[in-house]
C-alpha cells in the first residue's frame, strides 16, 4: 500500500514539474515576443557603434540603468544577443532570479548571479560581460534627475584591471520616459521583498530609444601593489562614468521629441 502511495506522490511530482516546465517555456518565447515587439515597433530602437565592441576577446560593457523597473537592460541583452556572435554575461541582482519565468528568461539570456568579481572569469576565458554600475540606485531616480548619472560603484573597474579586459561605454535612451518613476509604494516593496516598489505607468510609454556604444576605454596595466590597482580601479572608474555621461548628454540632444 505504502508502495503504491509512494508511487501516486512521486508520479504526480514528475507530472507538476513537467507542467512547470512547460509554462516556463511557454513565459519565455511570450517574452521574447512582447520584447521583440516593444524594441522594433513601440519604441522604434535605433543602435549605433556596434564597431566598438571588440569582435574577439574580453571586454566589460558598461551602461546605465534607469527607468522604474530596469526594462533597459533586458533591451540592450537583447540587443547586444541580436548583433554580436558571441555571449554576453551580465551579473544580475536577486531580484531578476526570484520570479520563475523572469529568471529563466534573464539566464537564457545570459544573466549570471550578481558576486564581487563581476564575471571575472568569464572575461578571464575571453567573454563579454555587461554591467550597470549605477545598480539599483539608477532605477530609484525621481524623473527630475532623469539621465543624470548616480556614482558608479567601482567594483566593475576592479574586475577590468584585473583581468586586463576593456571598458565599452554603452548610453541607452528612452527608458526614462517609457517608465518614469512617479513615486514609490513601500508597503508593496516589503510585501513582495523588494528594493522599492515604484509608482509607474502598468504599461510601458512608446519612447523612442536609442542605443549608442561608444569607444572602447583600456584598461591600464596592472599595478604590482594594491594601493596602486586600488588607485587605477578608481581612475577607471571615473573615465567611463564621465564616458557613458557624455554618451548620454549627447544622444539625448538628438532626439527631436523624447516620443518622437
């Protein structure tokens, strides 16, 4: 008797999973569609410099983040997975891996856990990795500081001058306006365990979008010492914000209309 109980639960077990297997594949090619949709028709993105991003070899994409929920940087993932014949890693917040079909989403497209190396040892086998050195900070912005850089956390430039890899300065334009953040609703930010809950449009406005990479910024030789890596990881990591600022200003100017 016990046996065949043992049996029911273990069949009914394979069964469940098989069934959330499958909802996770349907939520995955769903998504892949809606965001093909939203980057070809709805936002109408442009891309320009995609000569900058080394063909071959290591190298750190650096961009940033904004808008209420971090939609940019599943659109520059899909972007860089269109137009590169190559991987791109890109250490993820717990977030991203906390909600079943965004997660298994997020990893095909190349997330990995967010850690302090930053995929290092992925530049350290020759691949790309994207980060958002703004972090969340980026996506707190009220729209009055909208495509004002908040401070990059330095980690990125300490992970590059380690592994020798270039930093490629990456501005994406238009998430400021698809999904401005309006406010914030705390309680639902500790319901759902979050960073903060944003008060936003449900669903996105049609921005115009523009993806521009810049040039490629070296990383300089690595320093015997650690007061002297500290120092050029600093160095670095201020000559790709003001990178990625200019990048920003100037793309931004060149939109007639942020919806146009």
């Amino acid at each position: 008797m016990s046996e065949s109980v043992n049996d029911v639960i273990a069949t009914g077990s394979a069964e469940l999973r098989y069934a959330r297997e499958r909802l996770e594949e349907v939520g995955e090619e769903a998504c892949d569609r809606l965001l093909d949709w939203l980057m070809d028709d709805y936002f109408r993105l442009d891309i320009t410099g995609w000569e900058n991003i080394p063909a071959e070899g290591p190298a750190l994409i650096v961009a940033n983040h904004s808008g209420a929920w971090g939609l940019d940087a599943f659109v520059l993932v899909k972007a860089l997975t269109r137009h590169l014949d190559r991987p791109v890693r890109v250490p993820s917040a717990s977030p991203v891996f906390r909600f079943p079909v965004i997660r298994s989403y997020a990893r095909k497209g190349g997330a990995i856990p967010l850690d302090p190396t930053l995929g290092l040892e992925h530049l350290a086998a020759g691949e790309l990795v994207g980060v958002f050195p703004e972090g969340t900070s980026g996506l707190e912005k009220s729209f009055r500081d909208r495509y004002r850089l908040r401070p990059f956390s330095p980690g990125f430039a300490v992970t590059a001058v380690q592994a020798g890899a270039p930093v490629v300065p990456v501005a994406v334009i238009g998430a400021e306006e698809a999904c401005p953040r309006l406010g914030e609703i705390p309680s639902l930010a500790r319901l759902l365990d979050l960073p903060f809950f944003p008060l936003t449009p449900l669903f996105p406005l049609p921005a115009k979008w523009l993806v521009t990479v810049g040039e490629p910024i070296p990383a300089p030789p690595r320093p015997e010492s650690f007061a002297a890596r500290s120092a050029a990881a600093r160095g670095l990591c201020a000559e790709a914000r003001d990178a990625v600022q200019s990048l920003v200003d100037r793309e931004r100017a060149r939109r007639a209309t942020p919806f146009w």
